[in-house]
C-alpha cells in the first residue's frame, strides 16, 4: 500500500475512535455517570475493536470477490468472531457484563454496515460516472 492509503486508513480510524468516544462520554454523562466505569481498558479494548473492523472493511473493499454482498460477508464473518474473541479475552482480565456479546455485536454490526453502505454508494457513483466518460 502507498502512503497516501495509509494515512487515509489512520484518518479514517481516528475519526471514528474518536466519534465513538465522545458519543460514549456523553451517553454516560447524560446517563449521571461522570467516570468510565471500565477505565482504561475499556479504552483500549475499543480500540482493539475498532481495529478489527477497520482491518476488516479494508480487506473486503480490497476483494476481488464479486458480488459486493459477497464480499462484505467474506470479511464480516471472521471479523465478527474475531470481536467476540476480544470480548472474551476481556473476561479474563475482569468479569464481563450480562449484555456484552450483544453489545458488541450491535455496535460492530452497526459500524460495519455504515461503511458498507458508504463504500457501496461510492462503489455505484464511481461506476455511473465510468460509464458518462465512456459515452464521450
């Protein structure tokens, strides 16, 4: 990969850690709670998380599996299992929460299908505008 690609990747991660982060402290703020409960390491398993999916989305934009439906499942489904294996990993390390495979799979499902639905639209718009430039 070239280094413009990588620095659109860490853009892209940061933005959306940092998004995730700020919604988080607000939602247990608006909730009464003024400190993460899980402290640091929840930080950093969000990270984690997010890495995942990152790697994940780069991965099936990159496939050369068609259709594109397809392709996002190919990358979906070891990411996913992946994500849940960093769940339990952090149930070593401290007891989980009843709902945190749920949650997981909700908030990694969800960021994961918001980026499928982006790149499919990119995916469309740049294949009808191929198509303009060969009707010149």
């Amino acid at each position: 990969m070239n280094q413009k690609k990588w620095i659109r990747i860490v853009a892209v991660y940061s933005m959306i850690y940092t998004a995730i982060t700020l919604l988080s402290s607000v939602l247990y703020l608006y909730n009464g709670i003024y400190e993460d409960p899980s402290g640091n390491w929840h930080e950093l398993d969000r990270a984690i998380v997010l890495l995942i999916g990152i790697a994940a989305f780069e991965l099936c934009t990159n496939l050369p599996v068609k259709p594109l439906a397809l392709r996002y499942l190919i990358a979906y489904i070891p990411s996913q299992l992946l994500a849940f294996a960093c769940v339990w990993f952090s149930g070593l390390r401290e007891p989980l929460a009843k709902t945190a495979y749920r949650d997981i799979w909700i908030n990694f499902t969800s960021l994961f299908v918001l980026l499928c639905i982006i790149n499919t639209v990119i995916y469309i718009f740049k294949k009808k505008r191929g198509k303009k430039g060969e009707k010149k």
